[in-house]
C-alpha cells in the first residue's frame, strides 16, 4: 500500500487493530515485510534460495529499503540491499504523524466530523476507524494535502516554511527509532546489524527530474543573486558567501558548469547527497556487512534530454539533461522505456551500457554479497578525507576519494533540517 493507503497515522487505527505501535502507522513498510516473509516461505518452491534474497528500491522504494534494514521484524528475511536515492533522514514520530500533518488528510474526507474521536474514547475511535475504512481509495488519495509532497525540487527546501510531511514515521516496533540512532547502534534482530550487505546510491543532481525554477540562461552573477535572495533569510552572510565560492559563482574561480546544473547540484548536495553520506557514516560505525556508497554522474545519451518526465515539469517543456533523479533506474530497464508512447525514448548505446554495469554490479551483490570492483565506505574516511564513494558512470565506475568533500563539509551540519525524508 502506497502513499495515504499504506501511511496513514492516526490513534483510532491502532486502538481498532489490537492497540500497538505496529498498528499504528508504517502499513506500507508492514506490506513488505509480509511478502518478504511469503518469500521465505515459497521461494525454494521455484528454485529459488531463500538464504540469498536482495530487496531493492528507488526513489520511495530506496527509502522502504533502508528502514528494513533497521526493522527487527525483518530480521532473516534478507540478505543484501540497495536503496537507489532513498530519503537519508528520518526522525518523526507516529505520535507527531497522529497529532499535527496526518488529520489534515482526515479533515479533507467526510469523516472529517469524526476526527474529534481520534483521541478517544474508544466508542468513538472505532467509529472514526470504520468510517475511515469505508473511504474508497481514489477518496483517500485525493485527501492528500498539496503540500504533502511539496516542490522539494527547487531552492524552497531551503524556506522556512518549507512543508514536506514524512509518510514513513518512527513508531517505535517496526521502525524502532531514527535513522542515525538506527545505524550507529542498531537493533539486534535488524538486518544491519545481523550482517546484511547494503548500496546507498544517489544521482549527481537529484532534483533535475523536475527543477522548479527555470535558470538556465542566468549569467553567475544573475545565479549568485538568486542563491543570496533564496538562502539569506535562512543563513547567515558567511555561509552564503562560502556557498557562493564553494560552487563557483563568485571569487577568482568561475564555475564553468551551466547554471541549470548549478542549480540542481546546490540543492540536491544539500538535501540528498550530503545527508545520504552523513547516514553512511553512522550506518559505518556497527557495519558488519559490506556497504557500499555510490553517486551516478551518468548523462542521458539523448541530446535532447530525457523528455518522457515532461508531465512532471513546472518548466514548460523541459527535459531532464544531468544526472537527474531515477536516472540509474530508467538504465537498468532501459529497454523497456523503448516503448514509452508519450513522449517516446529510444535508449542509446551509452544509456543500455550504463545498464548493463548497473545490472551487473546489482548481480554480483545478489549472488555473492559484495562488489568486488567496488570499494567498501568507511566510517573513519569522513573525518580523515579517505572516504570511498564510487562514482557510477559509462563505460566504467571510478573509485573516488573525497568526492565533493567541499560542498559536504558545508551542508553536513544542517542534516536534521534539509536531508530529505520520505
């Protein structure tokens, strides 16, 4: 179940269905964990091996892969991992979820009338549950606040009142509590800290799917204005200044990148890449099974762009042109995006090669439980600068060292208000 079917929180749903933190939000992650264990069950069945079972997802999927993997009740039921740009936080809490983002949604629906139930009594709660579970699934989904999955593409991550409610909650049993707490000193029965291998990958400049503004044609100056005036009210003149430098719109060394790619590679250092190695360094320090980080500065090999994401734009016909969000994703299938009707794209030779590395790579993880081309993330790297992130492209993958350790040392600190949750 997805989105409000498979994450809404609320009282009344817990108090109805036996009363306990499980029940009381993470529906979506609970799904996973009862076809996991159907797996464990049936998989010999067709020749499978259950003692070699890999779980993978992108985007939303990366970030129910990573919570497994801190799930005591997923315990056994896996082996190795991959969370394609997975969200890298995540700390609210099922009791927050019940009383402030989620009766929103509620408040939306016609059980609204109802609400007042959900602190109890238990008469009342049950009613609101029924009433809540009469809703038909196209009623729910429209419920959904706009502003739930908010332009997080763009320079508002960095506003104040950027909104951007999280569906995935801390519940306390089946996410047991936040992410850097659940990596650093993981619950026993987890996967992680039973020695499940684990890829965190993360696309150069995530937010290119869909930017929210359109700079294309900003000259440095015009895309040094545009950083101050977005991120002044949030920072202090220092730290602007320093990101200026740090991306090359202002000082001796101008970048020479275009300023769209600019653009998305501010934002999404700050809310993807950097919070997704902070998560890496605390997941380091108990790792007993390979992990392994790795960020696709792969290209599309259309000049055009990847133009079947422009339903998704708020830049009229815009095609995404950077290491875009998904981008290793439509690789890895890229056949099957051949027969997109609208707009079409025919995958070039480098898009089915970069496939094909990602396919192999993913294999290897599966059979084996490690990539022995790749090398391993330690923790003590990001202290000392030796930290390994394998930079993910055709016609081979890099081994690099210190990968946009500048940008990182600037956003690292601001982890707990603009990594991305999910």
């Amino acid at each position: 179940r997805l989105a409000i079917l498979g994450f809404l929180s609320l009282r009344s749903l817990a108090s109805t269905s036996g009363g306990d933190a499980a029940a009381a939000a993470n529906f979506g992650l609970l799904d996973c964990i009862a076809a996991l264990r159907w797996v464990q069950r049936n998989v010999a069945s067709f020749g499978g091996d259950p003692h070699r079972v890999t779980v993978y997802g992108q985007s939303s999927g990366g970030s129910l892969v990573l919570s497994l993997m801190v799930a005591p009740l997923a315990s056994g039921l896996f082996h190795a991992a991959i969370s394609m740009s997975g969200s890298p936080r995540l700390s609210a809490s099922s009791t927050e979820a019940a009383t402030s983002w989620h009766p929103e949604a509620v408040k939306r629906t016609r059980c609204a009338n109802l609400l007042h139930f959900d602190e109890g009594p238990t008469a009342g709660q049950k009613l609101l549950a029924k009433c809540l579970k009469s809703l038909r699934k196209d009623e729910l989904a429209e419920a959904l606040p706009g502003d739930w999955d908010a332009a997080s593409f763009s320079f508002s991550a960095f506003s104040q009142d950027f909104r951007y409610a999280p569906l995935l909650v801390v519940d306390g049993e089946v996410v047991p509590t936040n992410y850097l707490a659940a990596y650093s000193n993981p619950h026993p029965d987890s996967p992680w800290a039973q020695g499940a291998a684990l890829v965190v990958g993360v696309a150069r400049e995530e937010i290119d799917f869909a930017p929210g503004d359109d700079v294309r044609n900003f000259t440095h100056g015009q895309m040094a204005d545009f950083v101050v005036q977005h991120l002044q009210p949030a920072f202090n003149s220092s730290f602007v200044r320093k990101v200026l430098a740090t991306y090359g719109l202002q000082g001796p060394e101008q970048t020479k990148l275009p300023m769209q790619q600019v653009y998305a590679q501010i934002v999404s250092d700050a809310t993807m890449y950097c919070p997704s190695l902070v998560l890496a360094e605390a997941a380091a320090h108990k790792q007993r099974g390979p992990l392994y980080i790795y960020s696709t500065s792969q290209r599309v090999a259309s000049s055009a762009g990847f133009c079947p994401l422009k339903p998704f734009q708020q830049i009229a016909e815009y095609c995404p042109h950077y290491a875009f969000h998904a981008i290793d994703l439509f690789a890895l299938f890229a056949p099957d995006f051949n027969h997109l009707k609208t707009p079409p794209y025919h995958a070039g030779t480098a898009d089915v090669a970069y496939g094909d590395l990602l396919a192999n790579r993913f294999s290897q993880l599966a059979h084996t439980g490690s990539i022995k081309e790749w090398k391993k993330f330690r923790a003590e790297g990001m202290q000392t600068g030796a930290y390994s992130i394998v930079d993910l492209a055709t016609p081979i993958e890099v081994n690099s060292v210190d990968l946009r350790k500048a940008q990182c040392k600037l956003w690292k600190p601001f982890y707990k208000t603009l990594g991305l949750i999910n």
